[in-house]
C-alpha cells in the first residue's frame, strides 16, 4: 500500500506542478515531511530533480 499511496502522491504533485511555487512549497502542498524526502521520491519517479523538470515545462 504505501507504493500505491507514493504513486497517487506524486501523480498529484505532476497535476499541480507550476513553475511559480517553489519546491518549498510543492513539497509541504503534498504533504513531504521535508524537501530532501520530496526530491528524493521525485527522482526516483523522473530521473532529474524538480528544478530540472520545471524548465522542461
């Protein structure tokens, strides 16, 4: 279950990305406790760290 709940989660915070926010504010909006957590769940599910994947966008 918890791999499920990760999924949902970060499917959640690629709805709601916006390069606006900062990942401060991405990783609190989608409950991360910290954002080492939030970046480390991020690459593991992309391959590159938040800031890199914004610029993309």
């Amino acid at each position: 279950m918890n791999k499920f709940a990760s999924i949902v989660r970060f499917n959640t915070v690629l709805d709601n990305i916006d390069n606006h926010k900062s990942i401060s504010e991405h990783c609190y909006e989608n409950n991360f406790f910290d954002q080492s957590h939030f970046i480390k769940d991020f690459k593991r599910f992309t391959g590159e760290t938040p800031e890199n994947f914004k610029q993309f966008l």
